[in-house]
C-alpha cells in the first residue's frame, strides 16, 4: 500500500488528520463497526501522540513495545485496556500499513486488577425502573430479565425475539459468539407493542424515494435481496430519525445508541439513594447472581430459556 505523507500528519489531536481519516475510511469500506472504529483511532492518535507525532511508517516493533510498557507502567490502565490498545496498533500495522509486527512480547503487562462486578438488590432494581420509562425501561429490563450486554441490546432485529419458546437469539455477540437467553413472559407484551412501533418507522421509511433498507451482513444482504425492508430485519430499538451510512451515501434507519443506554441508567440511579457504580452492565451481573440465588444451575443459566426471572 503507497502511503502518503499528508501535512496534517504533524497535528494529531483531531480525527480531521488526513491520516486517521484515511484509517477511518478504509475500516468503514471493509464493514468495521462504528465502535471499533472510533476504539481503534483513539489508540492509533495515542500513539503517534507518545512518540512525538512521528509517522508510524517510520516506527515499529521497539516503538509498539515502548508504547505498550508506558500504557501499563505510567497509565496503569486494565488489562482489557491494555489489550484494546495493542489490537488498535497490530491493526494500523497488520492491516493498514501492510508492515506486520513482529515478536513484540517483551512489553510489559499490565497487573491493575479489575474491579468486582457491582451487583444489585431485588429492591434496588425495582426502585431503579422506577425512574425509568419507555424504550429505556424496556431495554433496562431485558439487560436485567435476558442477560443482555448493552450492546447486544441495542443490536437485536425483531426476528430476534422468539415468543413461543421465550428465548432471545444473540448473534456475534463478545468473541462474535452466537447464544440462545432467556426472554421474560412479563415483558411479552410491551415487546410486541414496540414492534408495533418498529413497524410504523417501516411504512413511513419506505416512502422515502432514498431508503435503502436498513443495514445487513454483506453476504446477507446478497442472499436475501429484499430482507432488509421486511420486519424482521429491523431493528427492535431502531434510532428515532433517518441518517447516512458512514462511508456510503446509503439512507438508513441505524439502531438506537448505545451510549444513550447508559446515560439513561445513570440519571435514574442518581435518583436512588445507593452508592453502588450503577451501570447497564451492572444488571447483567445482577441477573446471573439472582439466578444463581433461586437455584439455577450456575453453567446453565445464563443461556437456558426454561429460566425466567421476576420483574
């Protein structure tokens, strides 16, 4: 690949850097997610930034090193972290750069523990959905009553959802793993009401002469020609407007933003008298630590829809 040495090179503290955007483009071409992308830019600027804004074709394996030791010496970030930064270099040198790293092993690793799993009381939960309502209070209950990570939440298709068994198909979720959760009977009915909605958003989306469709896996969307008009590809939880896809000029419906998710939990849980780190992930924990309370096999519980749990 012919790099060019773009003047915007020398300021690095923002992604309008013909660089990055370069980087940008080139992920959204090949279909990364929205949040791999802005993850990886964020720890490519970082680390043009620790080595004095150099090119990073003039860096290499020493350089990645000695990045990835101050990550864990002078920042001390986690361990996730740590190896969050190191994917977002491997990539802009694996595949960008086409200029493959070597044995980088000699960093040093960060040993910052992490931190225990916040876990939620029955009483808590209900006091926290109490200052919760509509698409947050549904999405909050299905993190609880499902499972759920935020982001899997965020992503599920109507098609998803499986009322006559109960179960909720989760697809690539963390390690782009495929798994079958529990979906809970109390939420059945406020479930088929928002579908209703999603329907609605369809109709009206399809009378727009610029809609494409909404987004769909490329070999997918190939297969199946016309899924992404038809219901079940929707999103469940589909943003509240129309927007461009990045890097095309496709017009779609996207899925609501999973950083609304969280904002959302949080201003309720400043409303309760708790001084527990309340986040979307904490009722995720909380709801396999209440499973395992009523008596649910602990290997099974998190995927086996026969488990239902009170709301």
């Amino acid at each position: 690949m012919q790099l060019t040495r773009a003047k915007g090179i020398a300021v690095m503290s923002t992604i309008s850097s013909p660089f990055l955007t370069s980087i940008s483009r080139y992920m959204q071409v090949r279909r990364y997610s929205k949040r791999t992308i802005s993850s990886y830019l964020y720890w490519i600027k970082s680390y043009i930034i620790f080595h004095q804004k150099r090119h990073p074709a003039d860096l290499h394996d020493a350089e990645v090193e000695l990045y990835l030791t101050y990550l864990a010496a002078d920042r001390a970030v986690a361990i996730a972290t740590q190896k969050i930064a190191l994917n977002g270099v491997a990539f802009l040198y694996n595949k960008f750069l086409e200029k493959p790293l070597g044995d980088i092993s000699q960093f040093r690793r960060t040993r910052k523990q992490p931190k225990l799993p916040t876990v939620l009381a029955r009483s808590e939960i209900l006091e926290l959905f109490s200052h919760l309502n509509g698409t947050h209070l549904l999405i909050a209950s299905l993190l609880y009553g499902s499972g759920l990570r935020r982001i899997e939440a965020a992503r599920l298709r109507v098609k998803d959802l499986d009322f006559d068994h109960y179960a909720v198909q989760v697809w690539n979720g963390k390690g782009l793993k495929h798994r079958l959760v529990t979906l809970p009977p109390k939420l059945e009915s406020k479930l088929k009401a928002q579908i209703g909605r999603v329907k609605c958003h369809l109709e009206d989306d399809l009378l727009h002469d610029q809609f494409v469709g909404v987004w769909m896996p490329d070999a997918l969307a190939k297969k199946y020609q016309k899924a992404n008009r038809s219901l079940g590809w929707q999103y469940l939880f589909p943003s509240n407007r129309l927007s461009i896809e990045p890097g095309t000029q496709n017009l779609r419906r996207h899925h609501i933003d999973e950083s609304n998710i969280n904002k959302s939990i949080r201003v309720a849980a400043s409303m309760i008298k708790t001084e527990k780190d309340l986040t979307a992930h904490a009722l995720r924990h909380s709801f396999a630590t209440h499973l395992l309370e009523s008596g649910a096999d602990w290997f099974f519980a998190p995927a086996k829809p026969a488990y239902t749990t009170s709301l």
